[in-house]
C-alpha cells in the first residue's frame, strides 16, 4: 500500500500539519484502517478511493475515525494533483459523515470548500476555567467542537491545558482563539478525546472560527494563523453555508506500508 506524508497548511517543510494519506482500490477493513492510523501516530491518516466522480475519503487518527479532516483533506489533494497524473483543477471528495468536498487549485494554493458549523452561544462553565487554567469571554458549542473566546493573542500563545481534564468534556476537540495581532484571528485546537493533544493546524475547525469572526469583524475574507509549535496559516472567506480555507502543502515522504 503507497503511503505518501504531506505538510498541510505551510509553504515549507516541517510547517504546519503533518498528514498521511493512503490511495487504496478499496477500503480496507476499519480495524486495518485504524491500527495504520495507529501506526504512522499522525494527526490524521487519510484513505482515498477513486470513484466516478472523483474520490471517497475516510480519516482515522492515531485512536478514532472522525466525520471531518481539513489539514488531511488538503493533503489528499495534494497527493492527488502533484503524484497521481490528475490534470484538472478541482476534485470533489465524498465522505459518508460529511457528504461532498471538494477542493481547488489555483497556482501553488488549494482551496477547500467545506459545509459551515452550526454554532450557538453557551454558558461558560467552571470546568472550561479548569481544563484551560484560563477564563474565556465566551464559549460556543458547535456540532462536534467546542469554541472559546480569549481576550487576546497572548492568552492564546501562552495557554497551558490541564489535557487530563480536557480530555473528559464531551467533544471531539476545544478550539481556543482570540483576535490577532498581525492576522485577522488566531486560534489553537486541543483534541486529547481524540489522540492529539494538540494538533498543529486544523482545517476542521475553521469552519467553526470563520463564520464567528466574519460576523465579527464584519468581513467575508480572513487571514489566520494557528499558534501551535508547527504552526499554520490559513486564508478563509466566509460563503453562507460553505467555508472556504486555503493553504499550501508540501510533500515530507513518499513509501509503501507492507502488509
């Protein structure tokens, strides 16, 4: 099986977000799926089918298959568009838990277009204090993550979870963020309940940040930046009912996994 590692969201090497991505005939079995995903211990490990339409894709990370991936799907297309002889300038990617993706090309970018969050307002609770030793202004559910809302860039850079307790709120991942200083807004996103404690650069959650700080700021087009060690930037633009989040990818490894 090819397996091919991308750098997601950066221009450079050992930038942004580190993903796997597998090009199968068929999907293997989850348990096959999983341990790979278990193996390569990445964010996230992508699988690729080639359909008539375009492609299915499954992401798995190191503990779980979750319902959407940014940083693995812009690797995807990556791999897709520089290794496999695909010539156009868009691809459409199907997922049985997100339905249809679909991802452009424009020069060295790739832009992906993905479904907007649902989001709404929620009390900020005592243990949301606890996990992040830290108190937000604002806290936002949305349909898997939960957001909270610093004062500023510094509170963002200098955030030290209690990940032990993180891990035990029920969602998939916490997404803290604040007003930039030089971008737009700036964010990090903490998933222990699903093997990462932290993830370098999180396409999945920018639909979730974008529609908050469009209707914030006032603006549909939005730059970000992720604060993570890796660290990530993002262009974003708000489309109503879709997001799109541009970034560029680079190539780490190329191999093949022997089963």
């Amino acid at each position: 099986m090819k397996l091919y590692q991308v750098d997601a969201f950066t221009d450079k090497l050992f930038g942004g977000n580190p993903a796997a991505v597998c090009p199968v005939d068929h999907f293997p079995s989850d348990e096959v799926m999983q341990n790979i995903g278990m193996e390569n211990n990445l964010a996230e490990t992508a699988f690729i089918v080639k359909n008539p339409t375009g492609y299915d894709i499954r992401w798995f990370t190191p503990t779980v298959e979750v319902d959407l991936c940014g940083h693995a799907t812009l690797a995807s297309a990556h791999v897709i568009f520089n290794h496999l002889g695909y010539t156009g300038n868009s691809i459409n990617f199907n997922s049985q838990r997100s339905g249809l993706l679909k991802v452009y090309r424009n020069g060295s970018a790739l832009t992906l277009d993905f479904p907007t969050d649902k989001i709404s307002s929620i009390k900020v609770e005592d243990v949301f204090v606890k996990a992040m030793n830290a108190k937000p202004l604002e806290a936002w559910k949305g349909k898997t993550d939960l957001m909270l809302v610093f004062e500023n860039e510094t509170a963002i850079r200098d955030m030290k979870p209690n990940f032990p307790l993180t891990g035990t709120l029920p969602y998939r991942g916490i997404i803290v963020t604040a007003k930039g200083d030089k971008h737009d807004f700036v964010s990090r996103f903490f998933g222990p309940q699903t093997g990462i404690d932290e993830d370098p650069a999180t396409g999945s959650a920018h639909t979730t940040l974008v529609p908050y700080w469009s209707k914030r700021l006032g603006k549909k087009d939005l730059k970000a930046r992720q604060l993570s060690k890796r660290g990530g930037d993002l262009e974003c633009r708000d489309e109503g009912d879709r997001v799109h989040i541009s970034g560029n990818a680079r190539t780490y490894m190329v191999g093949e996994i022997t089963m």
